[in-house]
C-alpha cells in the first residue's frame, strides 16, 4: 500500500511541480500529441458544461488558464480564475491581458473562495481537486459560489490511469531502496462519486476511455520526468534518485517498446456534471 498521499496537497510539492508552467506544459501536452484518442478533450469538457453567452465562470484551480480562450469563444462574458500558485495566476493573467480576455486571476485557495454566495452561473474544477487538502470543503466553496440552479463541471482521471507506467517506477523505486510514496489519483478520482453526490445531489458521472501511446521511450521518460519521477518519500534533496529511477523505468519501457512498438498506458479520464439545485 503506497503512503503519505496528502503530500498532494502539500504546499512544497504544490510550489515545485506549479511555480512554472513547465511541468504543467508537458502533462499536457502528452494527452494532446500522444493519445489514441483525437486531441478534443477540452471540447469534450465543455460540452457538458454547456456555457450559454452572456453567463459568468469560476474557474477552481486554473492552472495555465487552458480553458479561458474556447469559454470566450462560447460567449462566456467573465472568469474568475484562482489558483494557489502565484505562477499559474500570472501565467493566466498574461494569457488574457494578451488576447483581451475578460479574466481576473487570482491567488487563493479552493476551500474559501472569496466571493459572495451565489455569485456565477457556472464553475470549474478540473484535474486540479485531488490537490486541495479538504475536497469536500472545496465543492462546498464551489455549490457556495454558484447561483441556484448553476451548473459545474468537475474533471478528473479514472482510479487506474497511467497504472502500466506507476508500476514500472514502484518496481524501480524499491528496487534502488526508495519507498514508492502515494498516487496523486488516489486523493479524488472519478470513483469518488459519492463524495461529490454528498455536496451536489444532483450530479452526472461521465467517462472518456483514453490510453496514452508514446512511440519511443525518450518521448515516455519526458512524461515521466514530469512528475511521477518524485513520488517517493523522502526524496533526496540533491535529486540524485531521478538519474538511477530513469535508467531503471527507461530498461522496463524499452523492453516494452520492442516487444509491442508502443508504450500503451490506459488513462480513462471523466467529469462529474453537478448543478445546484
């Protein structure tokens, strides 16, 4: 059983993987350039939240602002962005001062959004809740903060996502003595439904079956490097343990790239459509 999977919420593990884009850019660019399925994924999102012209968005964790462009293309007339990260706040705010979106980003927590009750038609909280340190607390923020009959939409991976290549870096990991620490995933996953239904009585469960397929295992370890690199506990201050977890996890996708041409790693991903009702 791995452990310690509140280090996804810590704010240390928060500052080192979001103060820049760069981990972020890659982790998205992968599912965009190396899924078997089309690259259509925040259509897909945003069909289900069905933004209507002239209505407002809370974006709960914006991350780079990914969704600002194509929810202004839908008619979406104002976003409140919030993020913990100061990096991704300025990252979102450039992306709008440069196209003119009509974006106010800001730093701040999940959990005490700060805004009046019933304030946005709609909300967002994609692949960003497995990181609050209260889940619950942060879709009570995010019903709080929708008017009656709001909607939100709410994304994040299947329970067994990227579980070929998480079983490569645990066999690595104890293999050079290191304790594999906690999947991320395991915080808030798409079989957490009854915790959402707990706050949002309302609420739809959609699932998108997907499969990474990286086609050499340079392409892999990028992905890799990312992020799942550093799921250990007690990790090295130096870094020394990303040199000796790459040759290991690089030996075992090799190995599967020649027997099979590919890296195939299923990552079936989801949304929870809620309204407050």
């Amino acid at each position: 059983m791995y452990i310690n999977v509140g280090r996804a919420a810590a704010p240390e593990y928060l500052r080192d993987q979001y103060a820049t884009p760069e981990k972020l850019d890659i982790r998205i660019r992968a599912p965009q350039h190396d899924s078997e399925r089309p690259d259509d994924f925040l259509d897909w999102v945003l069909d289900h939240l069905d933004p209507k012209p002239g209505e407002s968005v809370v974006d709960m964790g914006c991350g780079r602002g990914s969704y600002h462009i194509p929810l202004v293309q839908r008619g979406v007339r104002v976003i409140l962005a919030l993020d913990t990260s100061a990096g991704m706040v300025s990252t979102s705010q450039q992306q709008a001062s440069a196209r003119g979106l009509p974006v106010v980003a800001i730093e701040g927590s999940a959990e005490r959004i700060p805004v009046p009750d019933a304030s946005y038609d709609l909300g967002m909280a994609t692949h960003v809740l497995f990181h609050v340190a209260d889940v619950a607390a942060a879709l009570r923020e995010l019903r709080r903060v929708l008017k009656d009959g709001g909607r939100a939409v709410v994304t994040t991976a299947g329970a067994n996502s990227s579980a070929r290549l998480e079983s490569l870096h645990r066999e690595a990991a104890l293999r050079l003595g290191y304790q594999p620490a906690g999947r991320v995933i395991e915080r808030f996953n798409m079989d957490h439904q009854d915790l959402v239904r707990s706050v949002f009585p309302t609420t739809e469960r959609h699932m998108r079956d997907d499969a990474f397929l990286f086609p050499s295992t340079d392409v892999t370890l990028r992905y890799y490097a990312s992020g799942m690199i550093d799921a250990i506990e007690d990790r090295p201050a130096d870094n020394s343990h990303r040199d000796r977890l790459l040759r290991l996890v690089g030996d075992g996708v090799d190995a599967i790239i020649s027997r099979e041409g590919v890296f195939r790693d299923a990552k079936p991903v989801g949304c929870f459509v809620v309204t407050k009702t």
